[in-house]
C-alpha cells in the first residue's frame, strides 16, 4: 500500500509539473504574441525547468525565437541547436535549421547560414521561406566575393 501511494503521489506530481510547464508555454506565447520578448524568455525559462524530455523540443525552439527577437544572437543560437538536438520529426528539424541560418545570417556567418537553409531545405524541401533566404544568403555571399574580389584587384594596382 505505501509503495502504491507513494507511486500515486510521484504520478501527480510529474503530472503537475507537465501542466505547469504547459502553462508557462502558454504565458510565453502570450507575452510572445505582445511583442513582449523579454517576458516570453523568462516564461520559456521557466517551462523549461518543469519540461520533461519531449516537451524541450518546444521550449528550447520557443526560447530561441525570443532570444532572436532580443538581438541575442549568440543565445539564440544555442537555443535553436539545442532545439534541433532535441528534433524528431523532419519539421522540428526544418524549422531549426532555418532559425540557424537566421542566426547565423545575423551573425554575418554567410558559409554556416547556407549550410543551415540547405539543411533545412531538406528536411522540408517546399519550404518557400527557406529556398528565399537561402537565395539571398547566396546573394550576400557572392556579392561579398565580389567585394574581396575588388579591394585584392585594387591592393595590387596600388602595389605597382
């Protein structure tokens, strides 16, 4: 009888925190929706204290969008790597990868970006988005190559 109670009592408790970590989901959503980043982090935060192992998958991604909408690129990029870590299904995946190459993006990271969008492109080839930004990091990159390009031309002429 005390182990069953004791069972029972464990039961309810992982239960609670479940709930718990659904409900600060669903107050870091809110505050999300309200433009509100700073609060949504510290809701994420606090789901992913109470998550258990599949519900990280969300949290972390989640997390990551409001460290991202803070300019927090470099926590965000952790975030969204620990999102894909956690990423089951080919659509967590996607939209893990296609944070990344935002991140990265932002972090003027053109080489790891486009490897991000490509992976992403993968996991959802129809992902319309994706194929867009992935265009324009290759746009960003050539004209880049470009630039080099020209400052190398021009230190040689001005070496003669």
């Amino acid at each position: 009888m005390k182990k069953l109670s004791l069972l029972f009592g464990i039961l309810i408790g992982l239960s609670l925190s479940a709930q718990q970590a659904r409900e600060k989901v669903e107050q870091g959503n809110q505050a999300y929706a309200q433009n509100a980043y700073d609060e949504a982090e510290i809701r994420y935060r606090e789901a992913n204290e109470k998550a258990k192992e599949n519900e990280l998958r969300t949290t972390q991604y989640n997390l990551g969008t409001a460290l991202f909408k803070q300019a927090r690129y470099e926590e965000a990029l952790e975030a969204f790597k620990e999102s894909l870590r956690l990423a089951e299904t080919p659509e967590e995946k996607a939209k893990a990868y296609h944070n990344l190459g935002n991140t990265y993006l932002q972090n003027q990271k053109l080489k790891e970006a486009i490897e991000a969008y490509k992976q992403a492109l993968i996991q959802n080839p129809a992902d319309d988005e994706t194929r867009y930004n992935l265009a324009k990091a290759l746009e960003q990159q050539k004209q880049e190559e470009k630039q080099q390009q020209q400052n190398k031309d021009q230190q040689d002429q001005d070496q003669k």
